[in-house]
C-alpha cells in the first residue's frame, strides 16, 4: 500500500508539472497583453515597464516559469494581474466553500437517484420502464447544462408571470446554510448541476448491471434457488460498481472545479464563475491556479477510486 500511494504521489507530481507548463505557455502565448488592459487609458510607458517588471514578465520565458513552479511549490498561486498585489488565493478562497457545496450536493444526487435508477432500468430491460428511463437520461446528458440553466430559469419566470410563483432564479444564498430560503436559491443550481451527472451515472450502472447480470455464476446463482434480491445486490452489484467508481473518482476531481457554467448562468460566486471572469480579463494567474486545482482533483479522485477498488472487490490489489 504505501509503494502504491508512492507511486501515485509520484505521478501527481509529474502530471502537476505538466498542467501548470501548458496552462503557463498558453497564456504567455496568447494574444493580448494583460499590462496593457490593466492600465487601460493609464496606459504611459514607464507605468507599463514598471508593472512588467513588477510581475517578472519582462524574463525570458523560462525564467518566469522555473520563478512560478518555485513560488508554487511554496503554496503561492501568485498575484492577480486585475487586482493589483492582490494574492490569487485571497480571490479563490471565497469560491472554494461555494463551490464545493455545490459539487457536493450534486454528486449526492447523482449517485442516489442516478445508481438505483441504472439498476432498475438493467432489472428493466426491454420494458417501459427502462425505454423511460433511458430516453431520459439521454436527453439530459445530450443537452448542456447552460441550456438546462436557461430553461430552468425561463420556467421560474413564466410561473412566476402566470400563477405568482416566486421563486429565485440566481444567487446562492448562505454557503452551508439550509435556511428555507438558502435552500429556495441552492435547490436549482444543484439540480442544473446534477442533471447531466445523473444521466451518465445511470446509463453507466444499467450497462454495467446488464453486462454482469448475463455472466454464468449469476445463472448459477439463480438455478441454486438464491433469491433475487440477493442474487442482483450481494453477486452483481459488486462486479457492476467497478465502472461506477471510475466515474466517481473522475467527478470527486470536479467537485470544486466542475461547475463553469452553471455557476455564471446562475451568478454564484464560485471557483467556476472567477475563472471565467478571468478568462474574459486575461488574469492568466488566476487560470493557471484553477487548472492546478483541477489536475490534483482529479489525479486525487482517481486515487481514491483505485482504494475504493479493494474495498468492492478483494482480488483488486493495489500494487
């Protein structure tokens, strides 16, 4: 175990190196200059050379570079090109809770009504129920959540206009706070944000569940009398969560930096709504620290699927 969880350490390194160098070229390659915009119409040569040199840009690239891995490795994400010496992390601190519930909250969703949705649908097959259930999970996870957003948001307003329902259509209220009216602003986002996660997570468990359900030592189980409930959740199950635990790792890595778009439709300060705020201003420092946020969620999540493994079946070993 702990020359498995070495090796993983390992790789997160590497994959780190690799994410933080292409974010960091990308932004130093494309078009526009960040200094320039910063200053606007104070725009006079000497102001320009010194907030160059201010934020080493005036370096060959390398340099700026090998200066931006060392003040990482010291946990300083650097300073924003828009908010002058203001830290990165001061701008990302804020969106990290908000972020996070939201993620939270919708990958609980997608698990309890997404799993037991797939296993009904396998249980199902060839049936309405199943032709239902899978019609609508492709529809879901064909349509993006922007769109999902919209739509959500344009009900809100057409109930509102005919009946008087009133309800919010953006903000998020308190983050970790279930008031009934924080629960009034978080309930569509979450459910925006679920949506497309639910739909893969239950065509996923049906294939699996499908898959496994034709296997011969389930027929063998079935003809020694074992009843059906034991036979689908004690010998199936098991075998049909691998696939899903690869998903769930995968979105374990999203929880914090996964919800770009449905947190600019719905104006919630996250992570995903600053990094597209950043994107617009060209704040390449900002960038780079949610993509560095992103690649360790990720590389995280896998790991803990890989652990996660043994816990479903004893003849994975980590090795």
């Amino acid at each position: 175990m702990a020359q498995f969880l070495l090796k993983r350490l390992i790789g997160l390194i590497f994959v780190l190196l690799g994410v933080t160098f292409i974010t960091f070229i990308i932004g130093y390659a494309a078009p526009g200059d960040p200094i320039q915009e910063m200053l606007g119409n104070h725009f006079n040569p000497a102001a320009y050379a010194r907030l160059k040199h201010q934020y080493g840009l005036d370096l060959p690239v390398l340099v700026q570079y090998f200066n931006y891995i060392v003040r990482l490795l010291h946990g300083d994400l650097g300073t924003s090109f828009q908010t002058a010496n203001r830290p990165v992390w001061d701008i990302l601190k804020d969106g990290v809770p908000t972020s996070l519930e939201l993620g939270m909250w919708g990958l609980i969703v997608q698990i309890i009504i997404g799993v037991p949705l797939g296993i009904l649908a396998a249980l199902k097959s060839g049936t309405w129920i199943d032709t239902v259930t899978m019609t609508i999970s492709i529809f879901l996870f064909a349509v993006p959540s922007f769109i999902l957003a919209s739509l959500f948001q344009v009900m809100i307003v057409y109930l509102h206009g005919t009946i008087g329902f009133d309800w919010p259509v953006a903000g998020w209220g308190n983050t970790w706070q279930y008031a009934p009216s924080d629960i009034q602003y978080k309930l569509g986002p979450i459910i925006v944000y679920a949506a497309i996660g639910l739909a893969y997570f239950a065509r996923l468990t049906r294939t699996s569940t499908l898959e496994v359900l034709r296997q011969d030592y389930i027929r063998t189980a079935r003809a020694k009398g074992l009843r059906e409930r034991i036979v689908v959740y004690r010998h199936a199950m098991r075998n049909a969560l691998i696939p899903i635990i690869t998903v769930l790792g995968v979105t374990l890595g999203f929880l914090v930096t996964g919800a770009f778009f449905t947190e600019t439709v719905f104006n919630i300060n996250g992570i995903g709504y600053i990094t597209i705020q950043s994107i617009n201003t060209r704040d390449y420092p900002v960038i780079q620290a949610t993509a560095v946020l992103l690649a360790t969620g990720v590389v995280l999540g896998n790991l803990i699927s890989d652990l996660l493994y043994t816990a479903v079946d004893p003849r994975i070993k980590v090795s």
